[in-house]
C-alpha cells in the first residue's frame, strides 16, 4: 500500500524540524578527585573549585559527535590542582586535536576529546617546609633530592641568575633544559647566567628548540607554536 500524501508530507515537516532544532545533546560530568581531598582545581588557569569537584560538559566533549550539530571541545583542557604543603600537579585532561569535516565537505575544524570521565590526582607532602611548590606534569612528583638541588636547578643559589617564561601553542607541551625535564607549559623557569638549551616537546607535534643566553636579572618570554 502506497503511503497517502497527507503520511509523506507529516515525515517531511518531522525531518525539517529535526535539522532545524535538532535534539539536545546529553550531558556528561567530568570529576576530579584528589588525595588528600580539599585541593584547589584549575581548569587552564582559571579556579574552578575544590576537590572532589564535578561539572558537566555536552557529550561532544567525551566522544565524538556524529552530528554537525553536537557541540565540540575546540581547545585543550589542563588542570592544576594545588594544596598548602604538598606539591602541585598539573595534568593534560584532553586528547587532540582531531580534524572533522562535515558531510557535504563545506565545513571542518579541529577538536579536542577529553581522555575520561574521572580523573584522580595524589599529592604528594612538599620535602621542605617553606619550599615553593612545585607544578608537575600528569606522570607523577618529581621531588628534589635536597632543598639546595631544588633551589640550584632553578638558579636560586647563585645571584647571577634570570628567568624564563615559557607558553606554548597548544599548552601543556613538556620543557627541557639542557636535556633535563623541567615542567609543562606554562611555566617560569629560574636559569644560572650563561648558555642554555631549551626545548618544548607535545606528543603528535613538531618539536621546538632553541639556544639561549641568559643573563644575570634577565627576564625573557619564550611562546612556540608547535606545529
């Protein structure tokens, strides 16, 4: 049997209205959790709250959308979670970018997926009462084997030394110095006077380096595009 005219133009107004409003995406909820609880969450840069903290994010931002209307995560995510006495980590929350493009080949971009729905982080207690804190990437502490390494890795122990401000495009890239790992950008690095090798490295990227001469109360701003 032949569907009526009256069938046929109810379907066609029903697939209108879908491409027109299409369904809501339905929402996940990103947690971070830490140990011990009651730390300070940053969401690049920005306070978010304390642990355990939970928000939610459109479903685009966890997987990919099958649809030109679901809402995708166009930048990286990295969260810093702090506390008094124990030192700071830093993880990358997010995978990307990712390229799509639309079916009709008109429109692409890139996004970012989120690598999970719940992330737990584990402080661990500062060696040194009255030590600065130190932001670390998402592997694990890198504790300093004394209060003097600490502050000589960084040219706090002599007087002829500058500093370094490192970014990068996209953030959250791993910094070397003189082939030692220092940190993720961003990051401000104290350096002793005198020649350096600086690089910044992210997984699925061209890396990037340079030689520098740092002078004594230098103070230089360094921000790689890493393609």
């Amino acid at each position: 049997m032949q569907p009526s005219r009256r069938h046929c133009i109810c379907a066609s107004l029903a697939l209108l209205a879908l491409s027109v409003c299409p369904p809501r995406a339905r929402a996940d909820s990103l947690t971070i959790t830490s140990s011990p609880p009651g730390a300070t969450v940053e969401i690049n840069g920005l306070v978010s709250g304390t642990t355990p903290y939970k928000t939610e994010f459109p479903g685009g931002y966890f997987h990919k959308t099958h649809s030109v209307f679901g809402s995708r995560l166009d930048h990286s995510m990295i969260v810093r979670v702090s506390m008094d006495g124990y030192l700071s980590r830093q993880v990358t929350l997010t995978d990307g970018p990712f390229q799509w493009v639309a079916v009709n080949g008109r429109h692409h971009g890139s996004y970012f997926l989120l690598k999970s729905a719940h992330f737990e982080v584990k402080l661990e207690p500062a060696p040194f009462a009255g030590m600065p804190v130190e932001t670390i990437d998402g592997e694990g502490p890198l504790p300093p084997a004394s209060e003097a390494a600490f502050r000589e890795d960084r040219g706090e122990a002599r007087s002829d030394a500058g500093s370094v401000t490192i970014a990068s495009d996209p953030p959250g890239a791993d910094i070397y110095v003189d082939e030692k790992f220092v940190g993720q950008t961003p990051s401000t690095i104290h350096l002793a006077s005198g020649p350096h090798r600086i690089e910044v490295k992210s997984r699925g990227r061209q890396g990037w380096e340079r030689n520098l001469e740092v002078l004594k109360d230098s103070q230089l701003t360094l921000h790689p595009v890493l393609e």
